[in-house]
C-alpha cells in the first residue's frame, strides 16, 4: 500500500514511513533520557541540566493542563475536571 502525503506532495510506503518514525524514536528516547522536560517543553528553564524546583515542575504540568483545555475548547468539548 502506497500512502498519499498531500503536505509534502509524495506518496509513501508504509516501509518508508517507518524507517522515518524509527529515525524520530531513537531521537526522542535521547530527548528523552537527557532532557526530559525540555523535551516536552523546549524553554530555558527545562534545560538546565538538573532537575527542575518543585515550583517549575508546577508550572510545567499547569501549562500542560492549559493547553489541553484550549485543544478541548477548540473542539468543542467539554475540559476535565482538576
């Protein structure tokens, strides 16, 4: 089976587009295992090379529950509860 990618103006097997997604994977287990929050959420502040404070781990997690609010608002649907 041949997939249809209108965005990049091609068409791919699905072979193709795994060895694109295994490329990305190995990328995000090195984000991941070195810079986990920065990973997530690329800002200064997640890239120091230590463990965030309990403070800017707040904060991260709030942004993250904002911004799913904002997607579900967008789509109609209602957030959930905190």
């Amino acid at each position: 089976r041949v997939y249809d990618v209108p965005q990049c103006g091609a068409a791919y097997t699905l072979a193709q587009l795994q060895n694109v997604f295994a490329a990305h994977a190995v990328e995000w287990n090195l984000m991941g295992r070195d810079r986990p929050w920065w990973s997530v959420l690329s800002v200064a502040e997640y890239d120091q090379g230590t463990a965030p404070s309990e403070n800017t781990i707040r904060t991260f997690y709030e942004s993250g529950r904002k911004h799913v609010d904002r997607v579900l608002a967008d789509l109609n649907l209602a957030p959930p509860l905190h």
